[in-house]
C-alpha cells in the first residue's frame, strides 16, 4: 500500500518503472464471466443475446448453479464458444453451507476467484448485464 500511494501522491508526473512493462503479446484477451441457476436462466439468455451481438470473438464461461439437464442442454447445443464450469457445491458445503443459499451471494467471490485463477484476464457480469458495445 505504501508504495502505490508514493506512485500516486505524485500526481503521475514521473515516468514508473515497473508502468508499461507489459508487451502486446503479453496481453490475453479477457474471458466473459457470467453464473446463474435455473431460475436465472431467462436472464442468462438475454445476457448472452447482447454478448452475441458485441463481444463475439470473446470466450464465455459459464458456472453452472444449477441449470436444469434440459437448460444445459441448450447452452451446450447453442454455444459452442461457452465453457460450462460446474460450481462445486458438494466440495464447499462442509466448510461453508451457506453458499447453496444463491440469495445471499455468497457463491460470487468464489466464482470471481476461480475465474481468475482459470483464465486470468476476466469480464464478469451478472446475468442482468446487457452489454452495448466491445
């Protein structure tokens, strides 16, 4: 913390040098982050419709919340770009039982982490997200 606040009590008047050390070819192109259960599903479908239509060179993964057979069923058949990643409820519930109650959110950082560690670069929205530009 000390450090970016010396970085930033500069008001950006010096050159940094660990700034700008990323070359282009370093740089991935983020995942697209979007989790939902069945009940969210309808959401999901319009979020993705707006993914479509502006973000279609981008990877999508999708945490499944529990969809039903028939809902994944679909995701699978109509996106062939998705990675659908199955959240591991039965390996949190000893430790934290309360993430199977999806109204508390409590399910977000976790999918937010593993993303991160999977893909790196990430863009993560909730299902409600309607995207209007890349």
């Amino acid at each position: 913390l000390k450090q970016v606040s010396s970085y930033l009590s500069d008001g950006f008047k010096n050159r940094h040098l660990t700034w700008n050390t990323t070359s282009e070819d370093q740089i991935q192109k983020p995942v697209i982050i979007l989790a939902a259960n069945s009940h969210f599903y309808d959401t999901l479908q319009a979020s993705m419709h707006t993914v479509n239509d502006y973000l279609k060179d981008y990877t999508v993964a999708i945490y499944d919340l529990q969809f039903s057979p028939t809902q994944l069923n679909m995701i699978k058949e109509n996106c062939v770009r998705c990675i659908i990643i199955p959240f591991p409820f039965a390996q949190i519930d000893s430790v934290a039982p309360h993430i199977r109650s999806l109204g508390n959110f409590a399910w977000k950082p976790i999918v937010i982490q593993d993303a991160v560690r999977r893909f790196g670069s990430i863009i993560y929205g909730d299902t409600s997200i309607r995207y209007k530009t890349s």
